[in-house]
C-alpha cells in the first residue's frame, strides 16, 4: 500500500528520491499550512509550527521500502527527525502526508554545499523564486545563495 511523503529539503530532488526510494512516485508540488521553513541548529531543512506561514515542497506516493529508507536516512542522517503525519494542500485537496519533523527548532546555517543542494531541489521541484526570497536564503550562506 502506498503512502504520501511530503518532502522540503534535498529529498524534493528526484534523482535523490529515486536513489532513495526507488518505488516512489512524484505526485506535485505541494503545500504544508500553518509552518515554516528553516534550517535549524544541526545544519539541516526542517520545519517549525508557526501559525499563517506555509512550507512549499513535493509530495511522493511511497511504498512501504521507501519509508524504511527514509527512516534510516532520518532524512538528513542525524537521525534526529520524528515521522508525522500532516495535512498538506495538493491540486485544491487536503490530504494525508507523512512528514519527518526535527525536535530542534533553534535556526541555523546550511553548509555551502547543502544550500546548493537545497537549491538544487527547489528548482528542481518547481517552486518559484518569490518562496526561495522569503522563507530560505537567509539560512544559506552567500555561496550557495
């Protein structure tokens, strides 16, 4: 049975994902209300509950070895993120979608390499540049922005 995934960090990237979970189907871009975007403390995407904020990513359908990969990836491997499921705005809908949130909330810096990960994933996804000005290039350092 599959499941939905709704990634916002390098996991947007399909070449990623498919390395990764290799039975995963890219729905969309979709849209988690009611959060915000950051890079926190370890260095890493994360997302922090935050009232009249949205978080921009790809939703996957995935299989049950998909989610055993990303479990062991703990999506940055930290192996600090928890699994959620949260409601996600995809093509006028709400549903259902899994999400690995990390219980580390202070804001921090990308690596130089990561934020052009992290870029990489956004244009890969689709997500437009007016989303990339407000919610992330200030957690990513000028070389990578």
């Amino acid at each position: 049975m599959m499941k939905l995934y709704f990634a916002y960090g390098s996991n947007m990237r399909k070449a990623q994902m498919l390395e990764r979970c290799p039975q995963s189907r890219r729905a969309g871009v979709a849209q988690l209300d009611n959060w915000r975007w950051i890079v926190d403390a370890d260095g890493y995407a994360n997302i922090i509950a935050a009232a009249g904020d949205s978080v921009k990513g790809v939703l996957y359908e995935i299989g049950y070895e998909d989610e055993t990969a990303l479990n062991l990836f703990g999506e940055s491997g930290t192996g600090s993120y928890t699994k959620r499921s949260l409601p996600v705005l995809f093509n006028g809908r709400i549903l259902i979608a899994l999400c690995y949130v990390n219980a580390n909330t202070a804001e921090g810096m990308a690596t130089p390499e990561y934020g052009q990960e992290l870029l990489t994933a956004f244009a890969d996804a689709g997500v437009d540049n007016s989303y990339l000005e407000k919610n992330v290039r200030r957690f990513l350092p000028a070389r990578a922005a």
